[in-house]
C-alpha cells in the first residue's frame, strides 16, 4: 500500500533569511511537497511554524534574530511541537559543530543545499514518514557525537553472516545517509539493484527503514 506521505503533497514551511533562496526551492521542490509559510529570522520561524504545525520545516542554521542561536534555537522554541513537527536542516555548511547542534536540539536530518530539487523532494518526503535524512558523509558527525550506549554494541558477525557481501556494501552507505542514486553510482551498480539490496538487508535484519538501519549500525560500529 502507498504511504500517505506519497499520495499528497507534504507541507513544508520554509526558513531561510535569504528570499530569493527560498524563491529558488519553493519553485524546484516537486508535487511531493508544498510549502504552506515562510520565515526569514529566528522569531518569525517560531510563530509561522506554531501557526501552520507542518509535518515538516525546511530550517537554515544560520539565521539572524532570537537570542542568536540560529536553527538550533528554532528547533528547541518549537520543542512542543517535535512529536508532530519534524525538522529538516538545510545549509550550505558541513561544519560538524553545525550538524550536532542543530541535531542535538531535535531536528531529523541534515542536507546541503548543493543537494537535487528531486533528492530533497524525497528527503522531505523521508522525513514526514519518520526517517533520519543526512547528506552523504554528515552522518558520522552525529554518531561520533551521540554515540552509543554500551549495552547497544553486539557482537555483529552472525547477524552480518546473513548479508552477501556486496549487501554489506550497500547496507554500510545506505546506513551513513548515502541515496539510492549515490550508492549505485559508488558500486557501479543500477538504483534498482540498489533497491533490490536494501530491501533484501531490511528483511534479512528484521528491520523496518533506514532510520533503524542505522541504529543498527551504529550500535554495531560498523559505520
């Protein structure tokens, strides 16, 4: 069955102090999205975002206004909102301390802003159903952050026994926040197979979607 967030446009508010910015992605964002507001400034962020409680906000980091804490300060004055609201970051940094502070007060995921129009559609996307979405290599910076606790860490081999090889390949770069897209171009591979393969790991594993696969391999340390 297709999910809801596929059958109509998710809404999105859109935070960025640069308009012709959110002109931009406003305009390249496909029928999956549909931004319902906009803001340009930390307080500003914070009442269209109670005002319009979308599944979902696309948030610069670096934003003037409030006490100066920029996306990470949006985040935590929306703190009543996270069970319902889910925060994407989209910056044109991949500073690590950036990533963590937006992450540690809530947000879901975090991409760059050279990212696709179609890829952050689909992020978008992935984050209204419940998924982690990072760029490719930002991941590790939540992990050596966050890291995990000591009674999540099992020995990995038996499970990882059940995954062929090349599986383990693609479970590894799928789990760091890599697309489908990216995955097959890393192992010359088509996104079918790269589909094929996730849905293999998934079921091989007893897991549901990326977000868990990636506990999953962090708790392991195979990252």
């Amino acid at each position: 069955m297709t999910s809801p967030a596929t059958e109509t446009p998710v809404p999105v508010v859109l935070v960025d102090d640069h308009h012709m910015f959110r002109t931009g992605v406003r305009a390249s964002l496909d029928g999956r999205v549909r931004v319902v507001g906009e803001a340009a400034d930390v307080d500003e962020a914070v009442a269209v975002v109670h005002e319009h409680r979308p599944p979902v906000v696309l948030l610069d980091v670096h934003l003037p206004g409030g006490d100066g804490g920029g996306g990470a300060e949006v985040v935590r004055r929306c703190a009543d909102l996270l069970a319902g609201t889910r925060f994407l970051a989209l910056s044109v940094s991949d500073a690590a301390e950036d990533v963590v502070a937006v992450i540690r007060s809530g947000a879901r995921g975090y991409v760059t802003k050279n990212i696709s129009a179609s890829d952050l559609s689909a992020a978008v996307v992935r984050v209204a159903g419940g998924d982690a979405v990072f760029s490719p290599r930002l991941a590790g910076f939540v992990l050596d952050a966050f890291g995990t606790a000591a009674g999540d860490v099992a020995v990995a081999d038996d499970e990882l026994d059940r995954l062929s090889k090349r599986e383990q390949q693609v479970m590894r770069l799928i789990a760091r926040g890599y697309t489908y897209r990216e995955v097959a171009a890393d192992l010359f591979i088509s996104v079918k197979t790269v589909e094929t393969h996730v849905s293999a790991v998934l079921r091989k594993l007893q897991l549901s979607n990326r977000n868990e696969l990636t506990r999953w391999a962090a708790a392991r340390r195979l990252l």
